[in-house]
C-alpha cells in the first residue's frame, strides 16, 4: 500500500501535492522506489485548505474530480491495482463509489477519536476496508490519553498485556471491515502486535471503552 497527495519539504514536513500532475509524479516515484511496475493499493491523501491531513468540512468538488481522474486513468494503465483513499469525509466517499470501487480508507480513528465513526459505518455498508491511522492516539501529544485510559491501563494489567495492545484490540474488533497497520520496529514487536487477535476484552471492559470519551 502506497499513498499520494502529500511531499515532504527540506525540514521533513509534510506538503499538500493535490494536483493531478503531481498526484501523477507521485506514483511514478513510488514504483521506481519499490522497483517495481504495478502497487497494489494507492490511497489518495486529501488535505484541507490549511494544508492539514484531515477531512476538510467540505468538498472542493471539481479538484476531487480530477484527482479521481489521475486515479482512475493510473489503474486502467495497471500501474495500481486499486484506489484507496485516506483523510477523507462520508462526502468524498459517496462522490468516488459513484464513480470508481474503492478498495480502502485510511482516516484517523481511535478510542477516543472516532470522529470517522460516519465513514467507518458506510464502509462496512459497501464492503471496504477501513484502516484506522494513529489507532493508539496521536503521537504528537506529550501525554497519550488512550494508552492512560484507566479501562485500557486495568485490562492490560488484568491480562498481561500492555497498553498498546489493548488498544489494538479494541480497534480491531469495533468492525470485521477494520484492517490494522501499527507501526513495527523489530520482530518482538511485530509479534506483539500480531497478538492482539487473540485478546478478548470482557464484557465490563468492553463497554467501558465503547462508551469512552470520544474528541471533537
């Protein structure tokens, strides 16, 4: 899985790059980074008027239109295999389906931020995968509220597990459409990881985190 819609400038932050001919030379960059002639999966990154990777309050309707263009055209080509979309409102969603499937979304979504409840819902309702982005919080916030949830914090403690993976395994089973993508840094942790399938959350715990405070 790749994405497209964003540059890094010389500090290392992140740059809006929505047009369509540098959605383009995004995914040509990207096949020549991986060595290879066809990606699997590209989401298109939408980013608001203020440059930020987040659902902006409403479409800017004839730019996501040639941005759709660009994506579609790149999978008739063969050049990605499916389109994705990341960052995105229930509006964007709707415009896409209309034209083009949608093989994933990758949106911010947490305990305690699921402001993309609304999209979540809608894919599952047409079979797409969502892939939750900062599933353990932010981790530009000093203090992480989800990892100190006292739920998340007792039911580690009670299980043997840690925070994290509690977490992880809350996100995981708030819908059987949700694919994770923690980040990984050596194996032990790629196994940790992988073993919040296997975590089940009491029934007292479990409503105590889907009743968790959820962020603006």
């Amino acid at each position: 899985m790749s994405k497209v819609g964003a540059r890094r400038d010389d500090t290392g932050a992140w740059l809006p790059a929505q047009e369509p001919d540098a959605l383009r030379a995004s995914l040509e960059e990207n096949l020549r980074t991986l060595g290879t002639d066809r990606l699997a999966a590209v989401n298109l990154r939408v980013h608001g008027p203020d440059g930020a990777p987040n659902a902006p309050a409403t479409v800017d309707r004839e730019l996501f239109d040639r941005q759709l263009t660009t994506m579609i055209k790149a999978r008739d080509e063969g050049l990605i295999a499916g389109i994705g979309l990341s960052s995105i409102g229930p509006e964007h969603l709707q415009i896409a389906l209309d034209r083009t499937e949608i093989v994933c979304v990758q949106n911010a979504y947490n305990l305690l931020d699921r402001t993309s409840q609304p999209v979540l819902d809608a894919c599952l309702a047409h079979g797409i995968a969502f892939v939750p982005f900062f599933p353990l919080g932010s981790a530009f916030t000093p203090d992480n509220p989800v990892l100190g949830h006292p739920a998340v914090q007792r039911e580690a403690s009670r299980l043997g597990r840690t925070p994290a993976q509690i977490a992880l395994a809350w996100t995981l089973s708030v819908a059987p459409n949700v694919l994770l993508i923690p980040g990984t840094s050596s194996v032990p942790h790629l196994e940790e990881n992988t073993a919040v399938a296997d975590i089940e959350l009491d029934d007292d715990t479990r409503r105590e985190l889907d009743d968790a405070v959820v962020s603006d």
